[in-house]
C-alpha cells in the first residue's frame, strides 16, 4: 500500500514509506485515516512549531508508473512544467509495471502511466482503468561487454538472444514482471529459447528495477536489456556498451489511463484528467520530445486524438 499524502524529492518520486507502514500495522484503519495520520506527522516533523494546515490544501496525484520514466530522467524534465501550467503536484510511485497496475488495482494510484499494452487493454477491459491514451515510444536495447563474447551486436534482437543462449553468456535480467521484463520475455519466446533452463548459470535475475539491473551488469560483465533512456541516462557503465539496436521489434510503446473512479470512488478524476490531457496535448507531447540526454532524443510523442 502507498500513502498519497508522503513527502517526494524535486522529481515527484515517493521517499517515505516507513511511517505510513507502520501506522497500518498499528491501526488497521483505511488508507484514508493512513494517510491524514502520516501527512500530519511528516508536516509536523518538518515544519516549525508543528504546524501541518498546509496539508490540507495541497493539490496532487498520485501517478504509478515505471522506473525508467524515473530512471531516465523524464519525470524530472515534464513534471515540473505540469505543475507551473496547473499547480497540481505529481507524486510517481515508480514500479514495474505489473507492480504499478497492481497498485491501481487497489485504488492506491489516481493515473497509471506504464509501457505494457497489452496487460493496459486487459486492465480496462477488467474495468480497472478507463480513457487509456497512447503517449509516447522508445525504444530497447541490449547492452553488453565491449568485446561482445557472444557475437551478438547488430540490429536483429531474436539473433542476438539466440548467440547469447548458445554461448550460455551472462545475461542479467530484472525478473521483476516490469514491461520491459514482460517484453524480454516475448523476445526470448519468439527466439524459441527458456531462459530459466540457464537460470542460476548464465542466466541471472535481480528481481528489481533497470537501474540496479544494469548496476549487475556492469559488476559482472553481462548482457542486459534496457529501455535506451535509462541506458543512457546510466553512469556506471564499467566495461558494457549498446551492442544491438535499431530493429522495429524493440519499439516499445507508452500509455495513460485514469484509475477507474466506479471502482474506487476517492480517486481524483479531475485532476487526473488534467494530467491526462496535458501529457497528450501539444504542450505535453512537445515537453515530451524536448527531453534529451547527450543530445539524443529519448521519447517520441504518438498521441493521436480519437474520434468521438
């Protein structure tokens, strides 16, 4: 469970967890009473005198998405923009994805924003979710030791799987049913290659998000697949480069949706849809394609508006 009324740093992302924890175990009580409990006492910590009115005056939602719109920098770059445009605060809980529809699932997120859309058309087909809009795409990537043991570099992913497997390389895969683990997944069926038969060999799962996966990599000179903006917005490279890119496979597609208010009434449809439409309109999509890191763009806006 999360508490919508946490502290977050500069970019929106949640950083405290313990207090609101605590007062579940302690209380039993809704979410609600929760999260007015912590919002009063972190306000009280922080503030001077103990003083928390502004509290209650606060506008926010909370967004559960992905940790590589986190990782890459994205939400750090747009949020900001959407906040002067509105002065409402985005408060991301950053998940995989199959963590942050779980978490919307049970009314602990106003909008969710993942890269996943075939688990996104279920999730409003289960009435979870409604007015999902495409967003944005990027594109995945496989990085690995500049020497490139495997010989897997170019711009075929189903190649660069099967020469990885028969070289039983290390491959280090988040396992954490985030998109991007649900997507190597779909690769290395299409390959016709399991990857858990190398399991606890060649074949590694950290069961967490991009950023320590890569970390893992890099520690043990392996293979990895990665969304290109956190790759490129990752330092701790050691000796891994990009060895394969470029093939129309590896598009990978971004989506919104508001949590479904018929399902959980306190969800706030207004605000969430401000942020829905903002992130679609001309301005969002613009804010969108501005992002880059070394130059290169990371996302490419793909929003076009329905006929109604």
């Amino acid at each position: 469970m999360v508490n919508r009324g946490q502290p977050v740093d500069k970019k929106g992302v949640v950083i405290w967890d313990n207090a609101r924890n605590l007062l579940v175990a302690l209380t039993g009580k809704s979410r609600f009473l929760v999260a007015t409990l912590v919002g009063m006492t972190v306000l009280n910590i922080a503030s001077p005198g103990g003083a928390g009115t502004a509290f209650a005056q606060e506008k926010f939602i909370v967004v559960a998405s992905t940790t590589s719109t986190q990782d890459s920098g994205l939400f750090g770059h747009i949020l900001p923009l959407f906040k002067a445009k509105t002065g409402i605060e985005v408060r991301v809980v950053a998940q995989g994805t199959g963590q942050a529809m779980a978490l919307a699932k049970k009314g602990d997120a106003d909008v969710v924003f993942v890269h996943d859309k075939a688990a996104e058309l279920k999730f409003v087909e289960e009435g979870f979710g409604v007015y999902r809009r495409d967003v944005m795409v990027n594109d995945f990537v496989i990085v690995g030791p500049n020497s490139d043991p495997a010989k897997s570099s170019g711009n075929d992913v189903i190649a660069a799987l099967k020469k990885i497997a028969a070289g039983k390389s290390p491959f280090v895969s988040r396992g954490d049913k985030s998109g991007t683990h649900a997507a190597e997944l779909r690769y290395w069926k299409a390959a016709d290659i399991d990857p858990q038969a190398g399991k606890g060999t060649w074949y590694r799962e950290t069961g967490s998000g991009m950023g320590p996966t890569l970390n893992t990599a890099s520690a043990m000179n392996a293979y990895a697949f990665t969304d290109r903006g956190t790759w490129l917005s990752f330092k701790n490279r050691g000796e891994l480069s990009l060895l394969v890119e470029g093939d129309t496979k590896l598009f990978n597609q971004y989506g919104v949706m508001l949590v479904n208010p018929a399902k959980h009434a306190h969800v706030k449809k207004h605000m969430g849809m401000q942020f829905i439409d903002w992130i679609t309109s001309p301005e969002g999509q613009a804010a969108i394609a501005a992002y880059k890191i070394e130059g290169q763009q990371l996302y490419f806006p793909n929003f076009v508006a329905q006929r109604r």
